[in-house]
C-alpha cells in the first residue's frame, strides 16, 4: 500500500468514524439511552511514589493489541512489533522556556508566559487571587509585570518588554505539576533540560512535551526506518489546556482550548 493509499483509507475512516459518532450523539439526546461521561467517572488513586521523575531504559510499555489485550513491553518490544510497511508519527515540537519565578524569594510567584499579543501584553498563568487589576510585581530580569485583566489567561503588561534572551536567562522549563509534587522542588534540577525535550525537538511552541516520546531516541527512530516503516513528522505545540483543571462535573460542559499545529 502506497502513502497516498493509506491517507486516503485514513482520512475515510475519520469521516465515518465522525457520521456514526454523530449519530450516536443524537440518539443519546433524544433518547436518553446513553450515560453521559463524569468528570467523577474518572476519579482514582494510584500510588504517587512510582511516578518516574524521568525517562529510564528498561522502559515499561502497555502495548494494546487489535483485540484490545495490553501486554507489558519494553521499548525494544514495541519496535520490534512495529511492521514495515506502518507508518510511524512523531511530533517536533520542543518546549519554551516560558516558567518565571518572582517576588519573595522565600516564597516566589510562579508565572508561565503563554502568547504575547499584538499590541505588546501578554496571556499568562499565576496565582492571582491576591492581586487586583493594576498592582504589579518585579520579575528577576528588573521589568514589571501588571494585571491588566483576570481570568484564566490573565493579561498583563510587561515593562521593558521581555526578550527571548531574557526567558533564556530567567525561565525554566514547565515540568508537569505531578513531577513537581514527587520531588518536592518546584524549581528545575540541572539534568532537566537534557532529557524534558524528545531527541527530535526542533519547533518551539510547546508549554510541555510530549512525554511518550521521550523514551525514544535517535537510534530507535534509524532502526524502524532501516526495517522498511516510514518515519513522519508533524508539529502540534502542547497548550494552555495542558495546565487548566476540569471544573464541571459534565464533561460536554468542558471548554476545550484549541492548540496549533501544521
């Protein structure tokens, strides 16, 4: 089967995918024979102290057969079972270093610079339950940043305005919360930088990265190609919906943020 081939199988199978989920939308409106999702639906405990503060080799990998069996694999595994002939995606997105530490050094506000708009603000992440529209904080390169607006973005306003030399200097990377919590440092450690970015990060635009790949390399990605699997590469920056909790109880209630890719 050619690519050509195989995008156009791929891009039917969305359509009728889309049309029956459509349908089953509307049946379960009228009739009321479908359970809608919960957000308590997805509740559940897990022991906190295995979460992986990094990538490890061996790796353990759930592999989901076309029956829907998981077995248990590692890295080498999953290659192994990959066919020539697949093809395999990945994403080159590498993440900013958008992550600002300010104020009290015993107690420091952490702020994430999402976008910066046209006429020079900013869409940012930070506790801001204690500032009123108008109060400003020091940011560490000497610029000020003032709550122009609340809500989830807040706009602010910077002066001087930031550079990338200065998120260079002053920002860390956005490690997820939940590595955070398992270390107890909600500051970067020196290896972070060398390992919270996938061996094929070229694109910056991302708030966090696309973890799985991280337990892939190089090598692995020359090992499937040399087998006859054909490698593709597409760019989908990870957004602020990465970071925003779920506040309704009804899913279909959930705002869903959009995020860029090409």
């Amino acid at each position: 089967m050619s690519l050509s081939q195989f995008f156009a199988i791929e891009r039917d199978l969305k359509y009728l995918i889309a049309v029956v989920l459509k349908i089953l939308d509307e049946i379960a409106n009228t009739c009321h024979i479908f359970d809608r999702m919960k957000l308590s639906d997805l509740k559940y405990d897990y022991p906190e102290e295995l979460i992986a503060l990094e990538p490890s080799r061996p790796t353990r990998v759930m592999w989901v057969n076309s029956f829907g069996e998981p077995t248990e694999m590692t890295i080498p595994d999953v290659i192994a079972n990959i066919p020539a002939g697949d093809v395999v995606v990945i994403n080159d997105t590498k993440v900013l270093k958008r992550r600002v530490f300010a104020g009290d050094p015993e107690n420091p506000i952490e702020i994430l610079f999402l976008d910066q708009k046209p006429e020079g603000t900013w869409k940012v992440l930070f506790p801001s339950k204690k500032f009123a529209v108008g109060n400003s904080i020091e940011l560490p390169n000497g610029s000020k940043m003032t709550l122009l607006e609340k809500g989830l973005p807040q706009i602010v306003s910077v002066e001087p305005a930031l550079t990338a030399q200065d998120f260079e200097k002053m920002a860390e990377l956005p490690l997820p919360p939940y590595i955070q919590k398992a270390r107890k440092e909600r500051h970067n450690v020196a290896s972070d930088e060398s390992w919270y970015q996938t061996a094929w990060a070229k694109k910056e635009g991302s708030f966090a990265a696309p973890t799985a790949s991280l337990h892939f390399s190089e090598a692995d990605l020359q090992f499937l190609r040399d087998r006859g699997v054909s490698v593709l590469k597409i760019t989908l920056h990870v957004g602020l919906g990465t970071f925003l909790p779920v506040k309704v109880e009804d899913l279909d209630q959930h705002q869903m943020h959009g995020e860029f890719y090409e």
